[in-house]
C-alpha cells in the first residue's frame, strides 16, 4: 500500500485557509500535519515553526507574500521536498529560485492558480508558441498599494471607466505588481518565459471581481480564455479560485481516472 504524504501549510490566509479546511475535511492520499502562520488564525489546525512542519512534511503549501518565498524555498528544498508554490510572482522576482530548485533534490510545483485555459497553453508549447498575452482587470482597491501605484502616484479612487494603468512583461509586471500577477508569471512559465509573455493591468472601477484574459498564438493554434474570479472577501488582490485550485491539484494526486 502506497504511503499517504504528509502535508502542511505555510500561510493560513484567504487562500491558504480553502486549503487547509479541505485538507482537514481529508484529501485521499494526504496525510495533514499543519500550518505554519505567526498570525495566529482562526483555525484548529496545528500551528507550528515553518522549520518544524518542513522536518514533518514531504510537501509544503506556500500561501504567502512573494518576499516571503525565498527564505521558505530554501529550507524546503534542502531538505529534498516538495514546495507547492501559488506565489508564482516569487520565480520572476528572484529568480536564483531556478539553480536552487535545479541543485537541490526537491521540486516546485505551480498550480493553475486564478487562470483558465493553461493545459492548452502548455500544449501548444509542445507545437510552438508565438506570442502570448495577458490582460488582468481588478477593481482598483485590488490594485492599492501596488509598488507601481506609489511610485507613480497613480490615484485610483477618481478613476470613472476602465483605465489601462500598466503594459510591459511579465518580469516588470512581476515587480511592479507583485501581489496582483501570479497569473502572469504562472502564464509565462507555462509558456514562453517572462521577457516575452505581454501582460495588461487595468483598473475599473465597475468590475465585480479580478478578470484575467489570455491571448497565446503559436503555429497550430490560437488560444483565448477569460476567467472573472470573485475575489476574496478577506483580500481582494487575490481570487479564491486560487485556493480551490491547490485543492484540485491535491485532488488530482490520487485520482485513476482523471482529465489531465
């Protein structure tokens, strides 16, 4: 009989808490040994040093800012496990991450996150890729805060219509919004890299929750999907599909017949 893994969660937030009530509800396959959050959060879960639930766990949840992920990739990959990272925007913004995980004998895996379509994507890969572009929509207090904001004293609260606020690629995405475009970096890795994976930020003030739009073309096809997320109530930079997506993920680890 195949071992169950045990697994834990660092970060027990707006999306790391979807994920730590599936995991106490159960995940076949999974063992859940706890979190790790200095926030105290409301959760029955045991809550533990990041140290100790990596000396316990084969695999780790990161649900965390990405200035928090270095430090955390680093002691997981040293021990040879398994990193489950949302925080895609951290591979972009240190990008070391790479040698690390290469030299190391663990791994890092990237869930689909808030978008659709990527499976797609990641075939077209195998045929050749072109050109591929992202356009996120969020309601500005989504987007407050955002390094690219205050350092451009961009004032959002007037805003009356959509506005497109930012265009560049997915690395000066990553560092100018940080908080607010996994997708984009989750986007370019499955694709064509950061340095040409085209990324939109808009701001609408009408917007119901986060959209994000993909446009990725390569030799035998043409790829287009749009997803309109509710975002967290608890935190609106982020979506809660995010979170159901590791849940799937996890889901999928078990599954003997499954679309993949």
């Amino acid at each position: 009989m195949k071992k169950d893994i045990k697994i834990g969660v660092a970060g027990c937030g707006a999306l790391g808490s979807i994920v730590v009530s599936a995991l106490q509800k159960g995940i076949e396959g999974f063992e859940f040994i706890g979190i790790s959050d200095t926030a105290s959060p409301e959760t029955t879960a045991p809550n533990m040093s990041f140290n100790d639930l990596t000396s316990q766990c084969d695999w780790v949840v990161e649900c965390l800012p990405p200035k928090i992920v270095p430090e955390i990739a680093d002691i997981v990959l040293s021990k040879g496990k398994t990193l489950v990272m949302i925080s895609a925007c951290a591979m972009l913004l240190y990008p070391e991450l790479y040698e690390k995980v290469k030299n190391s004998a663990g791994r890092v895996l990237i869930p689909s996150g808030a978008l659709s379509g990527l499976d797609a994507v990641v075939a077209l890969g195998c045929a050749g890729i072109e050109s591929a572009k992202i356009a996120t929509t969020k309601h500005p207090r989504g987007l407050s805060g955002a390094p690219y904001i205050i350092d451009n004293k961009i004032d959002l609260e007037t805003l009356s219509e959509p506005k497109m606020i930012f265009r560049g690629n997915a690395f000066e995405a990553a560092k100018a919004f940080p908080a607010n475009v996994n997708v984009a970096a989750t986007l370019s890795i499955a694709g064509i890299g950061p340095e040409r994976t085209q990324v939109e930020v808009w701001a609408d003030p009408a917007i119901k929750g986060n959209s994000h739009k993909i446009t990725v073309t390569g030799g035998t096809s043409t790829i287009t999907s749009e997803v309109l997320n509710l975002p967290d109530p608890s935190n609106p930079k982020s979506s809660q599909l995010a979170g159901y997506s590791i849940v799937a993920f996890l889901k999928k680890q078990s599954g003997k017949v499954q679309v993949v």
